[in-house]
C-alpha cells in the first residue's frame, strides 16, 4: 500500500482521537510507514492496539482518580480525628492544634513548591503561591467548610492570632515597598515567625484543661493517625490531579481551563479536605485554626525561606493586587470572629466571591 494512503488514514486517525497521545501514535504509525509492503490487515491491527492502549490509559486514569478521591477523604478524616486526639490528650486547644499540625502540615506542599522554585531560580513563583494560598485558605476553604457546617469561632482568636496575623500582612508591605525582599529580610521573617508561635501556645492549656471531655485517645494511636493521614492526604491529592489533568487533557479540555480550574484547586485539596472534615465533625477550632495557622505559614515562612535561598524581585501586581486581597480577606477572618460565627450564607458569599477573583484572573481583568 503507497505511503501517502498510510498518511491518510493516519492523519483521519488523529482527527478522531484528540488527546495528548495522539501524538506519540502517529509518531508511532510513521515508524511503521517506512516499510511500503506493510498489508492493511496488519495496519489496521496497529490501529486497533493503539486504540485499546489509549482506552486502557484512560480507565486507569479514571480508576486512579476515583480511588484518590475515596483515600483523601478518609484520610483527612483520620488526620482531623489524630489532631483532635492529641489536642485531648495533650489538653490544649484544638485551634492550636489545628494552627500549628493542621495549618503547617497542609501548607508543606506549598513550602516544598517555593523552595524548589527558588533553587531553580524562579522565585517569583513562591509569592503568587503564598499569597494565592491565603486567598484560597479564607475565600473557598473556609467557605465550603462553612456550607457543609456553620463554624463556630472563640473571640479569643481576635484577641490574639488574628492580630498577629494583620501584623505580619503589615510587615510583609513594609518589607517589598522598595520593590524588593533581601536575604536580611527573609530571615528576619522566620526568626519573627519563631515568638509568635510560643505567643499564641501560651495560655491555650491552661484554658482547656478546666474543660472536662469524654474521649480518650492514646498519644501514640493520635500521632500515628496524624503521620498517616497526612502522608495520605498528601499524596492522594497529588495523585488525583494528575489523574484529572490527563483526563481533561485528552478530552480535549484546554491547558488554560486546566490550570484555573484542576491544578489551581489541587493544591488546596489537603486544606480543603481537612477543613471541611473538621467542620463535620463539628471540630470547629480545627477548621478555623488550619486557616489561621496555614496563612500565617504561608506569609513567614514560605515567603521567608524562598527569600533565604534567593533575594526575590517583587511584581509590582504584588503591592497593586495582591497583599490587598489578602489584607481583605484578613479582615473578613476579624469580622467572622467578632460575629462568633460563619454561617452558610457567609459561606456561599465567600465561594461566591472566589469564583468571580478567579474569573477575573483569568480574564485578566486585574
């Protein structure tokens, strides 16, 4: 059969099969073009076996993604459950315990992320991604936490943690006004962070300790329970988005949608998830403290060790869009803790108010 009839057959191929292999197929069945005396029967074998292939590659992906889904919702639920049980066992607050574990254990990701893009020289990266993270931790987080249950937030936080956390949104302004975050200054960050924390542990014991509770969870099952639920909530999240971005990419779905979409919302899953599993549970410092405590993170340290590897030249957007939707929705944290309560209607307001940040973003608008 003459080579330009294997062309055609192979370019109508590509046509019905739009997906990111399609390339690597027709890239296969051209190897295949060089020999001219190659029957139809054995073409069309090649074609059916690429087919199966493809078909094969997609039901894995779907299986991957089904089952990442099912392991990051259980082991959120195993983490909520090991963080409260060490909160008990310890007798400390659980906002604490979902601050300091919680918060700081789901924004690992984010942290791995800006130290790697500092290394490879791009640490640009690391701001969008810390304050993006904040955003995303109070507009949807917090907000879908709020539909599935309304939280419940003590005042002693708009005594404390959240003072704080405006002191550090206010130092972060101070330090790239000149357009600029030194290595001095991205130390100064992790060595200021260090005080807060002692600061914010200090009196939380006290105060539940006179807080009479009926479950008694072992130190060692609760830490366990933390190590493993974390590690899975982790790496199911990681696994999903994989999965998703290989489906919606051989769907035909475009890069852009992708990254606004799938990519944006997975790596929030591990906070998404632990939030909205407390406030089932109705463990209400949790889901309110992982917030807290994750945005925090995200500002000091994330920013700071990025910065320690490599001084960072700021976007102008930084100071222009940025740190003040970040000093917004800081706010919205006051309002809700001086109202004692975010209630599902706030909830729909804050996912609401995501939604059109995130079209905006992509529109380009701001």
């Amino acid at each position: 059969m003459p080579i330009r009839q294997f062309d055609i057959l192979s370019h109508s191929f590509q046509l019905r099969r739009n997906s990111s292999l399609r390339r690597n197929g027709v890239t296969t069945l051209r190897y295949y073009l060089k020999n001219d005396n190659l029957e139809i029967a054995e073409f069309s074998t090649i074609i059916r076996r690429f087919c199966l292939f493809c078909e094969v590659k997609m039901w894995v992906q779907g299986i991957v993604l089904i089952v990442s889904l099912l392991v990051l919702a259980w082991s959120a639920d195993k983490f909520v459950d090991g963080s409260c049980g060490l909160a008990h066992c310890l007798g400390i607050s659980p906002f604490l315990i979902g601050m300091i574990i919680v918060g700081f254990g789901t924004s690992a990701p984010e942290m791995l992320v800006s130290a790697v893009s500092a290394f490879e020289g791009s640490p640009d990266i690391a701001l969008g991604n810390a304050y993006g993270s904040n955003i995303t931790n109070v507009l949807l987080i917090l907000g879908v936490a709020a539909i599935v249950n309304p939280i419940k937030v003590d005042f002693s936080v708009v005594k404390k943690e959240l003072p704080f956390l405006a002191g550090t949104i206010v130092l972060t302004v101070f330090l790239v006004l000149d357009g600029f975050i030194s290595r001095i200054n991205a130390i100064s960050m992790l060595i200021i962070f260090i005080p807060i924390m002692v600061i914010s542990s200090l009196g939380k014991k006290e105060e539940e300790n006179k807080e009479e509770t009926d479950r008694k969870e072992s130190l060692l099952k609760s830490i366990c329970l933390i190590i493993l639920g974390l590690a899975l909530l982790v790496s199911s999240s990681r696994a999903l988005v994989w999965a998703a971005k290989d489906i919606a990419t051989a769907l035909g779905i475009s890069e852009l949608i992708i990254g606004l979409t799938i990519v944006a919302l997975g790596t929030s899953l591990p906070e998404l998830a632990a939030s909205v599993s407390a406030a089932r549970k109705n463990e209400h410092g949790v889901a309110f403290g992982n917030v807290v405590g994750s945005n925090l993170f995200n500002t000091m340290c994330v920013v700071g060790i990025a910065g320690t590897i490599t001084p960072i030249a700021v976007d102008p957007k930084i100071l222009t869009r940025d740190l003040p939707a970040v000093a917004l929705v800081t706010l919205f944290l006051f309002i809700f803790g001086i109202r004692k309560k975010i209630s599902r209607a706030s909830g729909v307001f804050l996912v609401a108010l995501y939604i059109v940040y995130t079209i905006l973003l992509g529109l380009k608008v701001i």
